[in-house]
C-alpha cells in the first residue's frame, strides 16, 4: 500500500495572501468526504501551484495569543473578552505570516512503513502527498493509515479469519 491509496485527494487550499478571517471560514466548510466538513489544516499554494505552506487551525490559535502573554505572570488578570478582541485583530492577518514554512510532505509513491516513519519521527498528523511533477495531489490522514493499520492488525483483509 502507498500514500496514494489512502490519501484524501486536495480539494481545497490556501493562499498566501488570504486572510486568517477567509482562512478560517474555508477549514470550517472544506469537505472532508461525502458527509463530513471542516478540516484542521490545509496546504498553502502559490499562483503556480507549489507549495509554500501549511496552515492549521493550531496556527491560527498562536495568531490569537500574543507571544508575550506566556511570559507574563498576570494573577487575577482577567482574560474576559480577550479572546473575541484578539481574534477580531488576528482576522485580517495574512496566511502567509502564521502558516508553517518546513512542512514535511511524502512523495505519492511512499510505502505505507514511510509514512508511518514520518508522522511518527516529526509529531504530525497528515502529510501533503506530493506527485511526480511536485504538485500537491492530496493529504494523508493519521486516521487514515491507523484504520489501514488496524484492519490488518485485526486481519480484516481475508474476511476476518485467524
């Protein structure tokens, strides 16, 4: 099995110049597959197609918590509000100034032990699937291949028989 069979072919993306605003409402509504929408992330594309990026909803959150706020030891401060007020801020951010720059991608062709080894090397959830000619042609989940693990493990392939 290859990152091929089990990926979910790219139907949505990213901007660089798209707002957090627009960014957020498309990872609300993209489709995941015929019944499910919202997604956690999504490649950032150039005008040519090539990747320059990936935006999660993780990365969003950072847009809305201001870095020096972890260094603060702020008590009985009260944190009423802040968040809707920073989020209305963080809105007209571009993709480009919070996406992840060092994204690590796995060629169409990997085997399935590739894959693995990179979602579990570098802590991620999904990997853009790149094609031949450098394109992103889909993503593949961490569910994805735990389920195409799992079935295996359980021997669902031969009709469940031991």
């Amino acid at each position: 099995m290859k990152a091929k069979d089990l990926m979910i072919p790219l139907q949505e993306y990213l901007k660089p110049e798209t707002t957090l605003k627009e960014a957020a409402n498309i990872l609300r509504t993209a489709k995941r597959d015929e019944e499910k929408t919202g997604v956690k992330g999504l490649p950032v594309l150039d005008m040519n197609g090539k990747m320059v990026g990936f935006l999660s909803i993780g990365d969003i959150l950072k847009a809305v918590f201001p870095s020096y706020m972890s260094l603060m030891n702020l008590g009985d401060f009260t944190w009423d509000g802040m968040v809707e007020d920073m989020a209305k801020k963080a809105g007209n951010k571009k993709v480009s100034e919070m996406m992840t720059t060092h994204v690590i991608t796995i060629p169409e062709e990997a085997p399935l032990m590739e894959c693995v080894d990179h979602m579990v090397k570098n802590n991620v959830k999904r990997l853009p699937v790149i094609s031949k000619g450098g394109k992103v042609v889909g993503i593949l989940y961490e569910r994805d291949v735990f389920f195409a693990i799992t079935k295996a493990m359980l021997n669902e392939n031969a009709g469940g028989g031991k």
